[in-house]
C-alpha cells in the first residue's frame, strides 16, 4: 500500500513520522539535562556534563575562538541570551548566527527545523556544534535560552540525522 503523497510527490506519512521522531529525540535529550540531584538529594537547578579537557579537535571544529568548550559554551550562553530577548522563537538562521557570533565553525553547526512540514512554526529552536568529543547544545523556547554540554555522536554529529 503507498502513503498519500502531496503536491511535491512527498510521502506525507513518512515525512510526519520523520517531524515527530525528530521532536521525540530533541525532548528526550532535552528531558535528561532536568534529571539531576544535588548533594542533599533535591533537584538540581542546571545539570551541566563536564567535558574533557582537551582542545577543539581542528577536523571536528575549526572554531578559532574561544579555544575551549567552557569559553565557547560562556559566550553562547550570551549570544543566546540576546537573542532570546530579542525574539521569543527565532528561525534557524538566527540560531546559527548566535552560534557563529559566539566562535563556532559555521560549517559545523546543526540547527534544528524552524517549519513543521504542514507549514506551522515550531515551538523551539534547538542548535549544536561539536568541539572535539562535546556537542555544545543551545535550545530558545519562550523567549529563554539555555546551553548544555553532551558527548558527540558516533559518527562526530550532534544530532541524529544531518541538520547542517
């Protein structure tokens, strides 16, 4: 049996199945940074995972500055403080620009789809740029940003699928 396929010759049911797993997998990574406890067993306010200690790998991200994931992921922070008081939910181009703006390699970043494929804005933004074995996530929902460290991929991407 074939799927209904649109105007475009697109099969609408394998491209909505691709829109909600790609939502699924940016809940889920989003989900796990409100899973922390602090020392007294209460829920911590941020978890943030401490990346290695080590430079940018230059075949990963020729990010020339800042040099390190901690100095990078400051500056994102306020790239994206900014820009979330500017626009409570900015397109993909805005995202990548704060990314830039802050010292990622522009051929690096991964931003998340800003169009649903019925045409709808989404209701956040997610971006991601890999320094050597940490992906650098910055996510605007609402008007607020934050920013979050996890290991890179398998295949040296941040997100599942290629979102360059």
């Amino acid at each position: 049996m074939r799927g209904h396929q649109g105007a475009a010759g697109i099969d609408i049911r394998r491209a909505r199945s691709a829109a909600l797993l790609c939502f699924l997998c940016v809940g889920i990574v989003l989900a796990a940074g409100g899973c922390g406890t602090d020392a007294a067993g209460s829920p911590s306010q941020a978890l943030r995972v401490a990346p290695v200690v080590q430079s940018p790998d230059p075949a990963v991200s020729a990010a020339p500055n800042p040099s390190t994931v901690d100095a990078f992921t400051a500056g994102l922070e306020d790239s994206l403080t900014l820009l979330a008081a500017e626009t409570a939910n900015p397109e993909a181009e805005a995202l990548r620009a704060a990314f830039e703006s802050a010292g990622a390699d522009p051929d690096s970043v991964e931003v998340s789809i800003d169009t649903t494929p019925t045409g709808l804005e989404v209701d956040a933004m997610t971006a991601a740029a890999p320094f050597g074995e940490t992906c650098v996530f910055g996510h605007i929902r609402s008007g607020a940003s934050t920013v979050t460290q996890l290991p890179v991929l398998s295949n040296g991407l941040c997100f599942v699928g290629d979102q360059r």
